[in-house]
C-alpha cells in the first residue's frame, strides 16, 4: 500500500470528444407547465451545455487541482484518489474531508488553504488541521470501468484504512456532507477510538 504521486492530465483527444458530443446534444421539448414540474427545465439544460462547450476552462480547473498534492494508493481493490496537504502549524491535527453526491473535492479546493494555513489569512496558526480528501471510492478520480462497487459501509473502512493503515493517523478529525456524512458518521461509529471529532453539515 504505498501511495504514488498523482496529477491530473485529461488528453486533448478527449476533451475534444465531449465538445463534439455536446454539440450534437439532441434537447427534447419542455414538458407543459412550469418550468422543473415535470424534469429538468430544456432551457437551463441548454444554457449549461453552452457554458461547457464555450465557458468552461477544464485546463484551469484541471491546474487549480493540480496546484495541491495528490496521490494514489492501491486500497481495498481500487486505486484510493486523495488530496493530502500539511498543515501550516505547530501540531496539525489530521481532518479527512469527505465530499458528496453528485461531488467531488474540487469542492474544497477553496478552503483547503484556510484549514491548512490559517495565519495566512489571519488566524491562529495552532489551528492548523492537514487535509485528507479522498475521491470516494466509486466516484471522480477513485473510479475505473469495472472496478468493485462500495457502500457506506465499505467506503468508511477503506477511508479508515487510508488513514491508519497508510497514513499512520492514530487520531484524527471528520467532517462530511451529503453522502459524505454517511461516510464519516460511519467511520465515528466503527472507529470512536480514533475520532478527534465529527463535523457534518448534512445529519444522515
């Protein structure tokens, strides 16, 4: 189980395929009655495709991803995507971020430097906590054709593993919302050992 160094790099060729595959979306017609009544309203799905097509810059997302430190393990059967980022202080506590459904840890990328870094934006440096943000596993960059499907279940004792068995954290925070407080709310009930802390903006 040792991780390797991971960035991501989307080839051209299939970013060039979406586009191609966009332009030749088909929209039906809008359901009767208001608009969201009956599905999604065609008119906002048209907008969205444009903005994929002609406003959306995957490179720059791409590069805001990459700007962290990110690896991968072999765990449990897959290969475990994770953003790992040390704390700027004097005792960072380890907190793993778990994201949701439909999501993924370009959710955090915005807050990650305020948990790591807090004197950097006017806090208190022994608030410092190291980031451990994983793709679950089944989604985003945690996922491969054909590869094992996980539960909750599943998913918290692999999260668990990545930062005992891998990480070598005897002691760490949670904090999770929508599917990702199913996710940690497990992993507090299957490890209180371990469990510094829970924080959930979703109570499942």
């Amino acid at each position: 189980m040792t991780p390797t160094p991971f960035t991501l790099a989307i080839p051209d060729t299939v970013l060039a395929d979406l586009d191609a595959r966009l332009a030749l979306t088909r929209f039906p017609d809008q359901s009767p009655g208001e608009p969201w009544a009956y599905g999604t309203d065609v008119a906002f799905m048209q907008r969205m495709v444009a903005h994929w097509r002609g406003a959306f810059d995957w490179r720059q997302a791409e590069a805001a991803l990459n700007a962290f430190p990110q690896f991968r393990v072999p765990l449990d059967g897959i290969d475990l995507h994770y953003l790992h980022v040390p704390g700027q202080g004097p005792d960072p506590l380890p907190l793993l971020l778990c994201h949701g459904w439909p999501g993924s840890v370009f959710e955090f990328l915005d807050i990650i430097p305020r948990l790591t870094d807090p004197a950097r934006y006017g806090g208190d440096p022994a608030d410092a906590v190291t980031v451990i943000a994983p793709s679950l596993p089944g989604y985003g960059l945690s996922f491969a054709p054909g590869q094992r499907r996980f539960g909750v279940e599943e998913m918290a004792a692999t999260l668990a593993r990545l930062m005992t068995d891998v990480l070598g954290h005897d002691r760490f925070a949670l904090q999770g919302g929508d599917w990702g407080s199913f996710v940690t709310s497990r992993i507090a009930f299957d490890r209180p050992e371990c469990l510094a802390g829970l924080h959930l903006h979703m109570v499942p």
